[in-house]
C-alpha cells in the first residue's frame, strides 16, 4: 500500500469565531509536526485569523491562502477564505453573525467531500442556537451531516485512549429518552458501533459493554423493566449476529470499579449517562466522532468556552487529537478497504465427481 500518512486532506471547519476556535487553530497548527500526518485546511476567515494571532501575539506564523483544494499546499497549513468582507467579532458572546459564518463553513466543506477533494473533516465547536437557520435545523454537527448523507445509520461516538462511548439516544430532551430506548434501536446502534470498531478502528473482534436504563440495571425488575424485557433481548440478538455484546451494566459500579477497561467500547442508553464520565476523565483531550458515515468527521469534545475566550488559556489538546483521529480513521479504513477488495473465493466441491 502507497505511503498515504502527509497526503491526507482534513478540511477544518472554523465553527463560532468568537469563542476559542481559533486560538486551539492556531496553538495546534502552528507546530509543523502536523504536517508529517497531514494536510490541514481551514475552511474560515482570514481577517478573523489575523485578529485572533495578533490578539495572541504570534507573529511567526501564517497559514496559506488558496481558493480551491488543487492549490494546498503540503508544506504548510492552507486557508480557503469563506468570506472577503470584514467580519464583526465580539469575542466571548454569541451573534447572528457567528452562526452564519459556521454555516459557511460547513456548507463549503461538505461541498468538497462529496467531490472527494478532502478527506476528512474536523469540525471545530459551533454555538447550536445561533447557527439555526432555514438551512440548519439541527441539534448539532451530528444530525447536519446524517442528514446530508441521508441516512439513519450514524451513531456519536466519544473516543479517547482509555474509552469509546456511543449513545443509543443523542440529543434529545431526557423526557423522550424512554420511548427511544427500543429493542431494534439499541441492536442498530450495536451493529453501527461494531461495524465501525472494525473498519475504523482496527479492532479484531471487538468487545462492547452495554449500560442499563434504570438505577443499578433495576435490581431484577425492582426499579422498571426496561433491562429484562428490552435491553437483554437486543443483546441476545446482537450475539446471535456475532456481535460480542454483554451487560446491562449499571453505570455507576461499571465505571467505578474500572470495568470500563476490560471493553473496546460502551454503548450508553443516553447522552448525559456516557457523556459526564467522558468529559470528567477526558474533557481536554477526547474526541467526538460521528461513526456510520460514509465520510470521516471527528470535533473536538469540548464547545466554544466564550468564558475563556481571548485569555489565552485555551488547551489545543482535544482538536489535535481530533486531527489526528481524523487521520488513524482514514488509514484504517483505507486498510480494511484493501484488504476486503479481493476476497477469496470459496470453491464448492461436487462430492459425487470425486
């Protein structure tokens, strides 16, 4: 296989302009290592990256201006400039203006992934109330890109080094939560969780623990009855598929006791149950990954921090990590592909001939 690490293309979707975008941006690709792993491409505004460099006092870096992906350079960070007008930014706090910038940028970026000039795409946080639009109405950068594929078969994923966790439910109001937690749900998100730890991940024979719905998996049916007459017979399904699958745990002991450790991933009933763990263990350097899609798009866990915004304290540890996920992603899946593109055949052998 050709050596495909510094000819990745990851198009960078700038997000909210006026929280800390692009001071992570600027932290993360002003060290040339990047280069050895790929091609980096902002999709945003050049005066906004001028404002905020200067606001951090760097003058040694720049990034490369083109106007079409042919021109990127692979020698240093490139910058397709969605905007030539002059830009309003009001750092720390929410605007219209904000939220019509990081449409812009996402629109464009799919754009060139569905002609295939990119190769994936690292979404840096958007504020989801002032990107609402005629054009985007979404809960977040998940469903966007679902919906742009058109599919169902899409799944959040949480990834760091210690632990992946994928939702059965997303965003959606805990109230609704219950009448999503269903048999077929739960073993569609099993076969998208372990389709993905195969093919994106490289994982042989993935193992994958399942959360329950109700304090301490309901205590036999005590506390609801959601494990014994919901989640078990999704389980059973997925391991009559071959998905190694096991649970319901209680979410408490499970991560507690450390027996999250034992699993390549956890498939959490709600957002909230896998996503508090997530964020406490791993909140500056995991990674959002949106698993089923035909395309690869990773984000930064965290979200715009207005609070810090302009301060200079800002980790750039989670987007480069997304970065780098972005192109582990791309590899392995190039590696299943190539793998699985020539099958052997399986000769059938007629007993009554010999």
């Amino acid at each position: 296989m050709e050596r495909i690490d510094n000819q990745i293309k990851i198009g960078i979707t700038h997000g909210d302009i006026n929280g800390i975008n692009y001071e992570i941006l600027i932290k993360a690709l002003s060290d040339n290592r990047m280069l050895d792993f790929c091609i980096p491409i902002v999709y945003g505004s050049f005066k906004v990256f001028n404002y905020y460099r200067k606001m951090l006092n760097i003058s040694d870096f720049s990034l490369n201006v083109i106007k079409k992906i042919e021109q990127a350079n692979p020698k240093r960070p490139n910058m397709i400039n969605i905007i030539e007008e002059e830009v309003l930014i009001e750092v720390g706090k929410s605007t219209k203006m904000a939220g019509t910038l990081s449409l812009l940028a996402l629109e464009q970026a799919v754009a060139d992934i569905k002609q295939e000039l990119i190769h994936a795409i690292v979404t840096l946080p958007i504020n989801k109330a002032n990107i609402q639009s005629d054009k985007f109405k979404f809960y977040g950068h998940t469903e966007f890109f679902a919906a742009n594929y058109d599919t169902s078969d899409y799944l959040m994923m949480m990834v760091s080094d210690i632990m992946k966790i994928a939702f059965v439910t997303g965003h959606v109001p805990l109230s609704k939560v219950t009448e999503s937690i269903t048999v077929d749900n739960i073993l569609h998100k099993l076969r998208i969780l372990s389709k993905s730890l195969l093919t994106d991940f490289a994982i042989r024979k993935p193992k994958i623990a399942v959360l329950s719905l109700n304090p301490h998996a309901s205590d036999d049916g005590l506390i609801g009855s959601e494990e014994n007459d919901i989640i078990l017979p999704a389980i059973r399904k997925a391991f009559d598929e071959g998905i190694v699958a096991v649970g319901p745990f209680s979410s408490d002991g499970f991560f507690a006791s450390g027996q999250f450790k034992k699993f390549d991933a956890i498939l959490a009933m709600y957002h909230d149950q896998g996503m508090t763990v997530f964020k406490s263990l791993n909140f500056e350097t995991g990674v959002n990954y949106t698993a089923g899609l035909p395309i690869i798009r990773t984000s930064p866990a965290h979200g715009t921090a207005y609070e810090i915004a302009g301060k200079n304290v800002a980790s750039p540890d989670s987007f480069r990590n997304a970065i780098y996920l972005a192109c582990d992603i791309y590899k392995n899946r190039m590696m299943w592909n190539e793998i699985n593109k020539n099958p052997l055949k399986i000769n059938k052998i007629d007993l009554e001939q010999n």
